[in-house]
C-alpha cells in the first residue's frame, strides 16, 4: 500500500477553475482552504472562455429582460428563482471582478463596451481584450490566490473518492503525479470541477473536463439531475489536421456571417438567424454537414477583426485559414444538469457542496444562455461562503476508512473507443437504438482493477459520467432544448419541459447503476411561459 499522508483543511476545494477560485478567496481569511487540481491552475476550461460574462448594465437593460432571455433560451426547464438570483447579482459580480483587478473593456466615455451573443434581445455581454475575457480573468485571480496565506493549491492531484460517514461528507483521498496518497479530512468539501466536454471527441473544453464530479458525487450518494442536457456549441473552427478551436459567438454577434461554401446562409429559417439560440444554430449547422455541405463563418463585414478578437484572428493564422471563410462544425461545449444544489450550493449530503458547471443549479435549463457560465461560476463561487459557515464551527469526527489501491477502469484505448461512442451516439442528434447500442457497449467494455495513477482513476470517473448521462438521455423520449431526439412527437402531451431527471437517492453500486426517475420538480412559471415549439432539424 502506498505511504498515506494526512491534511486537515478547514475547508477543501476539488477543481481550479474560476468557481473553485472564486469560493477561496471568497471564504474567511482565518480559514485554512486547500484547492485541489488535477492539472495546474493553468488547466481549466475557464481560460478557455472568449466572448464575455452577461451583465444587465446598459441604460436600456435590466435584469429582468436578461431573467426573460435565460428563460427562453432554456426552453422554460429552468429553476426560475435560481435564474433570478443569477441574474440580478451580474452587476455586483462585474463590481467584485474589478475589485480583483479585472478590467473589462470600455469605450472613450467609459461606458463599458457591450457585446451581443445568441439569444440576447439586447447587447450585455462585457469582456476583457476582445477573446480572452476568460484569460484576463484567471490570471487575475491565480494572482490572488498566490498572495492569500490561508490557501494551498494542490496541484496534479486526482480525487479517487469522497468519504461520506453518518450523511455527511469528511473528506477525500487523492493521488499525487508523484505517487502520494492523500487523506483530506474537511468540514466542508466543494465539488468544482467544471464539465464533461471531454468524454467527447469534439470538444471545446480542456482535456480534464471528464465529468470528475458527476461520478464522485453519485458515488457518494448525491443526487443529480437532467444530465441528458448538453450543449453542443454550433462554431468550432475545424483545421486541415483536425484540431478544432472555438470560434465565439461574439464574432457572429460583432456581424460575422454563417454560410455555406455556396453563400447559402445557415440560419435563414431560424426567428432570431444566426444569433439564435446555441441549440438552434447547432442543429441547422450539423443537419447541412450531415447533407454533405460544409458551413463556414464568414468575418468580412468586421472592421477591426483581428484587434477584436485577437485569440482567434491568431489561430486562423497558424492555419493558414481565412477569416473570412472559417470551416466550423459543432462540439460539446457545456453541461446544464449536474449534482444538484439548493439556492446555497448544498447537495443532498451535509458538508458537501457543488458550484459552477459541475452543480445542476438549475438557471440554466434544456440549453444555457450564452455568456452565462462565466457569471455563474462567480455569483455560485461568492454566494458558498455564506453556507459553508456554518460547517466550520462544528467539530469534525473522522471515521477509519480503508485506503484504495486500485480503482475499477479502463485503458487509453479503451477510452478513444468510448469517446468515439459518446460522440456519434449521444450528440447533437440522438438515436435511442444507438444509444442503446452505444451504452451496452460500455457496458461490455474492457475494464479492470488497475493500481492507482491519474490516468486511471480519470478514466474510471469518466466512464461512471458517461453511462450516467446515456441512461438519462434515454430517459427523456421528448426532444427539448440542447437534447435532441431523432423521430420524437412534433406534439407531446402534458408539461413535459417541466419534468426533470433525476437519480435515485441510493449508494452506489459498481454493477447496478439505478434507473433515471422522472419528476417534476419545477413547475414554475413566468408569465410569458408558454409550451416550446415542435422540435425539427
């Protein structure tokens, strides 16, 4: 058995993104917080984030028009008190960034300077030098984070588990790159670890987004919710040798075009063309691929382009590739279920918490609002210190656990064929026979009890996360936001994007996933909410 070390942190954070970052320096400065990263702070999908944070902040704007354009875009699947507490904190979370040091672009008056994404009626979304808003802002708080003395950042570390004793969570063991193993004893745990883009082979996301956090929780015995619900980004721009990048919808929005290598424009047929929702121009974009015509963005009418937006302009040039004919194909993009959280960002297990893209907070419903995640990941990051107070008064009695030395897995191999799988059968168009093909081929898959290792132990989380969400797609027969399905009713009786699934609320069983149950648990609704239109490619 390897050498067990022991860390007591008051308060441990797993993932290092910008909600994991945000709730350290968030916390009381007295407490001793430890970040536990399976990269570096460096490797995250928030560096990644190009066209901005929404923020209601223009004269004409208000927060309740940014509530209504989450809605809709969400389908109405939405927690509507969940959206309005986003919303209406956006302004205070620009205030709290700044305060940090961030500083958002802003015109000669000092105005800020406001995009427009997809799904917005109007332009809100403020950013950072041009398409590195997520860039500036994580340099700005690893810079932080390297002053604060009461927090440790544990890096190219992988969780294998969390300890759950008498209902509450105590902790976790991990595993350094350097083959040290670590016992966390915690009073309160976050779970911060981003998405699950990575389980596929089209993706915008870091190669650490594996779903880490779908599988610890459930294992745990947390509940989760409408994992089938995966946003696929309809613009990756798509090089000769296959890398893919994400291509911001914000150039769309600056008045970049979708069209065809025959000048055909993509989104015609779409109410709000080529910035409506990401779910919509996803689908018009993959049926054209799926017919044989290539979809390009075209950045001609931008003045300015490469100053605005200078992440991309540079990629294009490393490529060799216009902007002004940009080849692009959609990609998984963003989780919008996840381990489910009250308005606190508790789970259903005392002392364990989840924040950003990792918790099914609800706001963000069947296909997330552009521009949102950045902002969620604050106000989620900020408000979990008030929660977690709590827990840090109350003495912490850990139980003896047996230390793992071997996790159940599969190989490098193994997990190429089950991205492959995931990508072809649980996409942007979603079959039930495939996916039932594709989930008892997981099932099949080669897998074993290897010793401990990063790669492992990664692998092992990302094969739980992926046949988690294949039950759950299958589980909603009814298309409904980013979650499209081949052949369902153009007309489905009852409330049915009010139903939401989730998982029964029992311990985990290597041999014997759980069903998915069905429930309404939102039946909210706005005044405007109304039954969302037929679903069609």
């Amino acid at each position: 058995m390897k050498e067990l070390k022991l860390e007591m942190p008051d308060i441990l954070i797993i993932g290092s993104g910008l909600a994991g970052i945000t709730a350290a320096l968030s916390m009381p400065e007295d407490k001793c917080i430890t970040i536990v990263s399976k990269g570096s702070l460096c490797s995250s999908n928030s560096w990644r984030a190009q066209g901005g944070m929404a923020a209601a902040l223009a004269r004409t704007d208000h927060w309740r028009f940014h509530e209504e354009d989450t809605l809709r875009a969400g389908a109405f699947h939405n927690r509507k008190g969940m959206v309005r507490d986003l919303v209406s904190e956006a302004t205070e979370a620009v205030s709290w960034l700044e305060q940090q040091g961030v500083a958002f672009c802003k015109n000669e008056s000092n105005q800020y300077q406001l995009g427009c994404e997809g799904a917005h009626s109007q332009p809100r979304i403020v950013h950072c030098n041009g398409d590195q808003t997520g860039r500036n802002i994580m340099e700005r708080l690893k810079t932080r984070v390297s002053k604060c003395a009461n927090i440790k950042v544990q890096d190219h570390t992988s969780v294998i588990k969390l300890h759950v004793s008498t209902g509450e969570c105590e902790g976790a063991d991990a595993l350094t790159a350097k083959g040290e193993y670590i016992r966390f004893y915690a009073k309160s745990v976050v779970l911060a670890t981003g998405g699950a883009g990575a389980l596929f082979e089209t993706t915008t996301n870091h190669a650490h987004a594996t779903g880490d956090g779908l599988a610890l929780a459930y294992q745990a015995g947390a509940r989760l919710v409408d994992v089938e619900f995966i946003q696929f980004h309809p613009t990756l721009g798509v090089a000769s040798n296959k890398e893919v990048f994400l291509i911001s919808e914000a150039l769309r929005g600056a008045g970049a075009k979708l069209e065809t290598a025959r000048k055909k424009q993509v989104t015609s047929h779409l109410e709000h063309g080529d910035l409506s929702s990401r779910d919509q121009v996803a689908r018009a974009i993959y049926q054209l691929r799926e017919q044989g015509e290539s979809v390009y963005v075209n950045a001609a009418s931008i003045p300015n382009k490469e100053a605005m937006f200078p992440a991309i302009s540079a990629w294009c040039r490393a490529h060799h590739i216009s902007m002004e004919k940009i080849p692009v194909q959609p990609g998984a993009h963003y989780m919008m279920g996840g381990v489910y959280v009250n308005e606190y960002g508790e789970t259903d297990i005392s002392r364990l918490f989840a924040i950003g893209e990792t918790a099914y907070t609800g706001v963000h419903g069947a296909n997330r609002l552009a521009s949102n995640s950045l902002l969620e990941a604050i106000v989620t990051g900020r408000k979990i210190s008030e929660s977690v107070h709590k827990y840090l008064q109350k003495p912490l009695a850990p139980a003896v656990h047996v230390p793992e030395t071997a996790v159940n897995t599969v190989d490098r191999e193994g997990m190429a064929r089950i991205r492959n799988k995931m990508e072809y059968s649980a996409g942007v168009k979603r079959l039930p026979a495939q996916v039932n093909k594709a989930l008892q081929e997981l099932e099949k898959e080669t897998a074993d009890w290897k010793p401990l290792s990063g790669e492992y132990i990664e692998n092992s989380h990302a094969l739980t996360a992926c046949q988690l969400i294949l039950k759950a797609i299958l589980a909603r027969p009814e298309s409904l936001g980013a979650h499209y399905v081949e052949g369902s009713q153009k007309e489905d009786k009852g409330d049915y994007w009010l139903i939401h699934s989730k998982y029964c609320d029992q311990p985990y069983k290597v041999n014997d996933m759980p069903l998915v149950e069905r429930k309404v648990v939102n039946n909210e609704r706005s005044a405007t909410q109304k039954r969302p239109a037929s679903f069609s490619m």
